[in-house]
C-alpha cells in the first residue's frame, strides 16, 4: 500500500490518523474485558501497560496495511 493523505470532505488527512483512531477503539474492549476480569491487578502500572498495549495495536494495523498493497 502507498501510504497518501486521504481526502475527507475536502481536507487531505495524514494515511496515520484513522489507523490511530482504530487502534483507540480496538483497545476499548480489550480494556473492558482486563476491567472485567481483573487482570490490570497483576500488572505494574495499568495506564502504562494499556498504552503498551495500544501501541502493539497501532504498529499491528500499519503493519497490515502496509502489507497489503505490496
């Protein structure tokens, strides 16, 4: 995949921005099902540890698209 700026109603957004946005909202139930579960006990600091998370998330999703195009 060529990573270019996307035209949303008229203003070019960088190709980084929706992957950021479906990150965010993949982590939504991952979070809800460690709040559930309690596994945020046994972790050091959760904020830290979602954010871990959040950014194995991101890097995963650039990943995919950028190999999808190839």
């Amino acid at each position: 995949m060529r990573y270019a700026e996307l035209n949303l109603l008229g203003t070019y957004v960088a190709p980084i921005a929706p992957m950021i946005v479906g990150a965010w909202v993949l982590l939504i139930p991952v979070r809800r099902f460690a709040d559930r579960f309690g596994l945020l006990r046994y972790v050091w600091h959760p904020a830290l540890f979602l954010f871990a998370v959040y950014l194995v998330l991101l890097s995963a999703i650039v990943l995919v698209a950028g190999s999808i195009g190839t």
